[in-house]
C-alpha cells in the first residue's frame, strides 16, 4: 500500500494510514483540477457514510470552497446535521416549504444580467441559455396523463422562451403565460420585434402566431391549446402544488444569488422536506431545477482556471431519476467548471447509467466499513491489489478508499477521522 505524495498534503482529510508502522493523514489532492472529480461514499446504514460527509463538507468550506447541499430526505437531516458545523454567516438556508419564504422559480443568477442596453446577440444567448434549462425542466415533468411531448411543442416552447427571457427579469411562469394567453403573447411578440434582438422573419414569430386562434375574419380569439396540449398538462401537474404554484408566480430577489454565494464561499443548504413534498415526482422536479440553476451558473464563469471549486452533495439521488439523469448527462463536463460531486448511497446499482458516466469522469470511492458484498464485487477490477474478502473484512471505522489523483489512482485502507 502506497500513498502518493499528492494525497498527502491538502486541507481535506480522506483518512489516517498506516504504512510501516507510520501513521499518514490521506487527504484530497489541493489540485482544483483533481478536487473537482466525483467522489461517491458507500456504506450500509450506521456505517458512518453521514458522519464523513459532515466532516468532508466542513473541511471543505474551510478550505474556502463553496458547498451546495441539496437534501430531499425525510426531513433533511443530513443537510441540517452538516449546516450545524457551518458558521451562520458562512452558510444559507434555503427551506423550502416554508411559511413566508417563496423563493422565485426563475434562474435569477442569468436573468438579472439581461437588461434592454446590452448588445442584441448577448439578449438572445442568454435567452438561449434559459431556453434549454426550461425545456429540460418542462420534460421532466411526467407521469400517467401528461402525453408526449412532440417536437412541435418543444418548438413552441422554445419560441415562447426565447421572447420571454430577452426581457428583464423574467422567470419560468412568464413562458407559460406566453403560451396560454393570445393577448400577452401579442404583447410578447411586439416587444421582441421592437428590440430589434431578432430578424423580422425569423422562424419565432412564425412558430407564436401559429398558436393564435383566429376567427372567420382573421381576428384572434384564443390559442389553439391542441397544439401544445403536453406543455399544458405539465403546467397544470406544476401547480397542482400550492408551493410550487406560489414559486411559479413569486418575483425574483436579486439578492438570492448563486453566483455571489459561490464568489463569497458560502455553503447553501437547499432542504426539500418529505413531509411537505410527499410527491416524489414534485422533489424531483425540484432537485432538477436546483441543480439545473447551479450547472448553469458555474457555466457562466469566464475564468474557468482561477474560479472557486463549488461542491454539489446529495445523499441517494438514485431518488431523484431525473437529476439522476442530468447529472448524468453533465458530469464528465463538471471539471471543466470546478463543480465537484459528492454521493452517498447504499448501494452502486442504484445509480444505473449514472455510474456508468461516474467512471468516465474519473470517479473516486470510499468504501466505508460495513458496505454490501455486491459493492465490491462491482468494484472487483478497481479494488486490486485489494480483493473483495479484504474489503469485507475492514475495521469498524475504517475505509478501503480507490482515491484518482490525476489520471492514476491510489488504493489504500484508512482509518476515518473522529472529527
């Protein structure tokens, strides 16, 4: 068993090693480039996976990185047993469910830069840019009685996105007004045309129009909600949710601000209670937007090399399919942003597809104590020199730890830290 030299001087501690009779402190490499790389903590119940994911995000955050926390388990425990060891004035609270607090379903950290004074092609990337959030977001919104969603209606979608966010300030809500309402598409459409964002003949303008109702005479009278009839069911699935409805219509505070939170090295703990979210499709369109809205600030940055490392966390996003799923999609891109991934769960197949880009990404492990048979055996090629009965052997309190410090991983056995 070897550590390497790069595991052995950074500010956060994986474990204490013992090699020839000397004790080690492993921590994580300081390379922002290594830190940003998924790391997954597996164990069984009361094996200590909390415990270490306590411990990971404080030294994290001392570390001067950023922490995103985003717990939608029972009743947030984990988040609130780590924002415990968080200075107040290092840390937010976003609580959701909470009486008095209704934070805007909108992407303010893009939407407050667009104003009517910037250049006309920077209006409508930014638009864009929301455009795709949005449309993920309408997607995940599923069940039983939505229907598809056709390629036509993604189109009308994404036209109403598009005039939409080249305003000010607009959020999620004002698409949807877009798309069911003639009278405040009108207004919609007049305003795009008069910012001078876009062609006169271009295809939007064609695509909004052709949802107008029209009588005998030419003369509006509707929308043809035919057309969009799966964008429609899925708002209606939306607001069937006083909470969410009350997101949908709440303005945006400016102040709540992702990209100041991760400037200023704040940890933002994100609770999504069971007990008031008991629909699970509702937390996971939630979680989805959450991590939508993180993804697409750290995207925004344009010094990839000198920005903050900003940690995600989530405990059994197996929960969750659709963040699942973006996540996913996303995280062999997350280094290139310094947005890091932390997971725990019980068990490796739980994460299906996800661990799959998990080990294209350079996924590290911390096989904690206790852990399930089955998770080594998934791991059986990854542990060597370390085999399966050894890993089922550890020590209370112990990890068998298969740690990526730079295209090349270390495989060792540590004894976790107490506090």
């Amino acid at each position: 068993m070897k550590i390497p030299k790069e595991l052995l001087n950074g500010d956060v501690r994986i474990g204490i090693a013992e090699l020839l009779g000397r004790q080690l402190t492993a921590t994580w490499s300081k390379d922002k480039d290594i830190m940003s790389l998924a790391k997954i903590f597996v164990g069984c119940q009361n094996a200590g996976k909390t415990t270490a994911l306590i411990r990971t995000v404080k030294e994290c955050h001392m570390a001067k990185y950023s922490n995103f926390i985003i717990d939608f388990i029972e009743s947030c425990e984990t988040a609130r047993k780590v924002a415990e060891v968080i200075p107040d004035d290092e840390k937010v609270i976003i609580s959701l469910g909470e009486k008095g607090f209704i934070p805007s379903l909108a992407y303010n950290e893009v939407s407050k830069l667009i104003n009517e004074d910037m250049d006309g092609w920077e209006r409508v990337r930014l638009a864009n840019l929301l455009a795709e959030q949005v449309e993920y977001l309408i997607n995940a919104v599923t069940d039983t009685t939505t229907g598809d969603l056709t390629a036509p209606m993604l189109r009308y979608l994404h036209s109403a996105c598009m005039v939409t966010f080249i305003k000010p300030m607009s959020k999620i809500n004002d698409v949807f007004t877009v798309l069911r309402r003639w009278d405040i598409r009108n207004e919609a459409i007049r305003y795009a045309k008069y910012s001078k964002c876009f062609d006169e003949d271009d295809d939007i303008f064609f695509d909004l129009d052709e949802l107008h109702e029209r009588d005998k005479t030419g003369k509006i009278i509707g929308t043809r909600e035919s057309f969009i009839v799966g964008i429609l069911n899925r708002i209606t699935l939306l607001q069937k949710n006083p909470y969410l409805k009350a997101m949908l219509k709440a303005d945006i505070d400016e102040s709540q601000d992702f990209t100041n939170y991760i400037n200023e090295g704040k940890s933002v703990f994100i609770e999504i209670p069971q007990y008031l979210f008991p629909n699970m499709m509702i937390r996971d369109i939630l979680t989805t937007f959450f991590i939508s809205r993180i993804w697409l600030t750290v995207q925004m940055r344009k010094n990839n090399k000198d920005a903050r490392l900003c940690n995600v966390i989530f405990d059994e996003v197996h929960q969750v399919p659709t963040t699942a799923r973006f996540l996913s999609n996303h995280v062999t891109e997350f280094r290139r942003h310094r947005l890091g991934l932390m997971l725990t769960c019980h068990y490796l197949k739980q994460l299906k597809d996800l661990l799959g880009s998990l080990k294209s990404s350079g996924v590290s492990y911390i096989l904690i104590a206790g852990t399930e048979k089955e998770n080594l055996e998934m791991l059986k090629e990854e542990l060597k020199p370390f085999t399966v009965e050894e890993g089922l052997a550890l020590k209370p309190h112990t990890s068998l730890n298969i740690i990526n410090y730079g295209n090349q991983y270390a495989k060792f056995i540590a004894k976790l830290p107490k506090n």
